[in-house]
C-alpha cells in the first residue's frame, strides 16, 4: 500500500510540473508563433537592407579587390554577403585549413546590440575552426570565407537565424551563440587569418 501511495505521489508531482510548465510556456513568447518570429526576423533585415541603402547583386564581383559598400550579394537563403577588403599575397583558403576569424557581431535593430571579438586588446585569441567543417562553425561563416579566400581579407555578412550559430557550432566564449529557439539576425563583420 505504501508504494502505491508513493508512486501516485509521484505521479502527481510530475503531472503538476507538465501543468505548470505548459501554462507558462505560452506566456513566454506572449503567444507569437515561431512562423511570426520569422516574419519579424525577415522584415528586420530587409529594413537593414532598405536603411543603409543596400544593392544586392546577381553576380559575385571578383575577389582580388574589395566591391563597393553597399554591393551584397545572396548566395543562400537570406544570407548577403559583401567583400570590404579583398586581403593580401596570392595562397588563397581552402577546405581543410585552420581558419582564424576576427570578427564584430551586431543585431540588425535600428540600435543594435553589438559583440566585440575583434583585436588583440579586445580578444586574444580569435575563433579557429577547419573551414568545411559544419560542425566547427555556422553555415554562414564557412560560405563566407569561400568568398573572402585571401588572408587579412574582410567582410560584412547578414546572417539569419538559421544560418547562425547554434549549440553545436559554436564555442561558448565566442560569444555568439543565440538561445536555440531565437530568431534573431546578425551582422558580422569578418577579418580572415588561415592556417596551411
């Protein structure tokens, strides 16, 4: 008798936590839906694009020299791309090499929220992974790079959501990685550094 009143115990206990944990959930996202997060993250950037005058382009320009500053292109998804310094010497990265990235992290809001990991002062030892590696970093990062190809190379990059960092592409001191369920949009900007 006593271990049937334990185990409806327990299962009370667990049927108040489910209660409890499905009646706050909703709260909190104040009822927008995951398709609505979208729609916002989407509108976000393209009032990024609309705000700073940006151009998207249907060909990438060459990357032996740095493209105008509002000169985006799309390679995937909603991610937009543009090269702000071309680099420097002729060895170009490759899949395969350690890549060392640099970089500045912004929201897309008319105030953005910003993370700095850019020069030694600010962050001394930069992000390092195996460029195509998707387990190493986001998507964004390594379509990036194969448009940066030279070293000390720079660029912007508007990264979606679901193109950016997750739990399993990031290390946590790089400070990039977003709660798994945000849709939050970035911009970053890259400096390249690669390892043969």
């Amino acid at each position: 008798m006593k271990q049937l009143t334990a185990h409806l115990h327990i299962k009370t206990i667990i049927l108040f936590i489910c209660c409890v944990t499905l009646f706050t959930l909703p709260s909190c996202n104040n009822g927008v839906t995951y398709a609505e997060q979208l729609k916002r993250e989407k509108e976000l950037i393209n009032n990024y694009i609309k705000r700073n005058n940006i151009h998207v382009v249907s060909t990438a320009p060459s990357s032996d020299t740095a493209w105008d500053e509002n000169e985006y292109i799309n390679p995937s998804g909603n991610m937009y791309f543009n090269l702000s310094k071309a680099g420097i010497g002729t060895d170009s990265v490759k899949n395969g090499d350690v890549v060392l990235v640099r970089f500045k992290s912004y929201t897309l809001g008319e105030n953005p929220d910003s993370i700095l990991n850019w020069s030694t002062v600010h962050y001394a030892n930069p992000p390092e992974f195996t460029l195509g590696n998707s387990m190493e970093a986001c998507e964004a990062w390594h379509i990036a790079i194969s448009y940066m190809k030279k070293m000390d190379s720079e660029a912007y990059v508007i990264v979606p959501s679901k193109m950016g960092f997750t739990s399993s592409t990031a290390n946590p001191y790089w400070g990039v990685l977003d709660d798994e369920g945000s849709t939050t949009p970035r911009l970053y900007h890259l400096q390249l550094k690669f390892v043969k």
